[in-house]
C-alpha cells in the first residue's frame, strides 16, 4: 500500500481534517452523497404486501453525452431474472419505471465488469426527486492510495415498510482508500478509525451492507493550489454479508468508474 503523505506546507493539517470532518463539512458531504443516488427494489406486482424481493443502489452520472443511471451489474441481472419469472414492479426511490430494459445502455457478461448503465432523462430524474446531478466532472477520476474517498448506499437492513410505501436509511462513509488495482478500489473497515466526535455515529459490529451496491466511491481531487473538487471515481460491487451469521470480510469493494465511457458503455 502507498502510504500517501500530504505535501509539506499543506495549508490543512491531519488534526485540523480531522475536526473539520466532525462539524458541519461533513454534513456537506453527506448532501454531496444523498444527491447522488437512490435506492432501487422491486416487488411482486400482484403481491406488494410481501415485500420488496431485492434492493440496490443506483448512482446518477452526467457524462458529456449523456444522463445515465448506473448500477451493479450484479443487481441488474438479479431484476431482469426475476422479472423473467414472474411479473414484478420495479422503483428508483417511489418512482414507478416500467421500461427499464429498454433504457439498457451496458450490460457486461457474468464475470466481467461489474457495472451496468442505463439511459435517464430530465423528467425522469426530477420524477425521482434529484434536482441535480453532482456527478458530472469529467473525466471520472482515480483515488490514490492512501487518500480520502466518499463512498453510499441504501443497506436492506435500513429498510422499512409500511402501508404508505418504503422507506430508506442512506449509509455514507468518508474514509480512506485502501488499495487501488487496475479494475478495483477497496476499503478496509476499521472501527477503530472512526472519529470519537463524528456527527454520525458508527454501524455496530458486523453490520450487513447487502444493498449498497450500485452506490457511489467519490473521488476527492485537489489542485496545486489546494482547491478541492470531486468526480465518481467507483461503483460498489461487493460489501460484507453477514446473511445466516456467516463469517464476511470487513471491507467494502469498488470496480472503478474509468471503465464507463462517456456514451455509457462498460469496458468489460
């Protein structure tokens, strides 16, 4: 692992960063992250009383072409092979979308790029209620090793269902990058590097992410000068599962967002 030093001179030390991200710059992260994505699930049709039958994330991406929802291909293939067996009713947040298959930009084969994309539009976004897309900097941008990444989804075990619809409980991250490959980001869980004074309290141990993937790794990009900006720089794909209290690595992996072109299509 490269173990990333900030520049000397640099106008914010370790310790300031570390106040700054227990106050109020956090909560404007967290904005930066509730903006770019939304739950996805589906149902039975004709029996919604049973439940949702799966939930993932979806992460919203301008690209100079074009408007795209992106997810887990994993999560992608799940819903059309439902949908092939029964008739199901699938939703971004309560946002009923009837032609998902037909907006299919990417689809990669099982076994390749686990990320799959999909056409938006205006409407239908602000149908979603996402006023605007934070994810448009192009081109999408790499963490490095050792530096601060952002990261969210919508986790089932967050998920409440009523009479009045579903609701959602947003888990976001502000973190450290762990390891960067060729394809793949990860971030390595460690409760001991929680800030004591964070605004938001740590998940309790072994706390299942089963739903998070789709959800966005952002990237944090600083100028010579120290201005800070950010670009999608990953796509969730695989998280700890703690189903049947089985034993799951605590660490949470991202294919990287470079492999998506600007038309939408997944380099596999």
């Amino acid at each position: 692992m490269n173990n990333w030093q900030a520049p000397e001179g640099h106008p914010i030390s370790e310790e300031r960063a570390k106040q700054l991200l227990s106050g109020p710059l956090a909560d404007v992260y967290r904005s930066i992250l509730r903006a770019s994505c939304a739950p996805i699930a589906w149902y039975r049709s004709d029996r919604r009383d049973l439940g949702v039958l799966h939930n993932g994330t979806v992460t919203f991406l301008k690209t100079p072409d074009c408007l795209l929802g992106v997810t887990a291909a994993h999560v992608l293939r799940a819903y059309l092979a439902d949908l092939e067996n029964q008739k199901v009713t699938l939703e971004i947040w309560d946002t009923e979308i009837q032609d998902l298959r037909s907006r299919i930009v990417s689809l990669p084969r099982p076994g390749g790029t686990d990320i799959a994309t999909f056409r938006l539009d205006e409407r239908l976004l602000k149908s979603i209620g996402k006023a605007v897309v934070p994810l448009s900097n192009w081109p999408l941008r790499i963490p490095q090793e050792g530096r601060g990444i952002m990261l969210a989804g919508y986790p089932a075990i967050e998920r409440l269902a009523d009479r009045n619809g579903i609701n959602y409980g947003l888990f976001t991250a502000i973190v450290i990058a762990r390891t960067v490959s060729d394809r793949q980001i990860t971030w390595l869980i460690e409760p001991d590097a929680q800030l004591p004074n964070a605004n938001v309290p740590p998940p309790p141990p072994k706390y299942g992410l089963g739903g998070i993937s789709g959800g966005p790794l952002i990237t944090w990009v600083e100028s010579e000068h120290y201005v800070a900006s950010y670009a999608l720089g990953g796509i969730i794909t695989e998280h700890p599962d703690y189903t049947n209290n089985e034993f799951s690595i605590e660490r949470v992996i991202a294919s990287r967002a470079d492999l998506i072109s600007a038309s939408g299509r997944v380099i596999e």
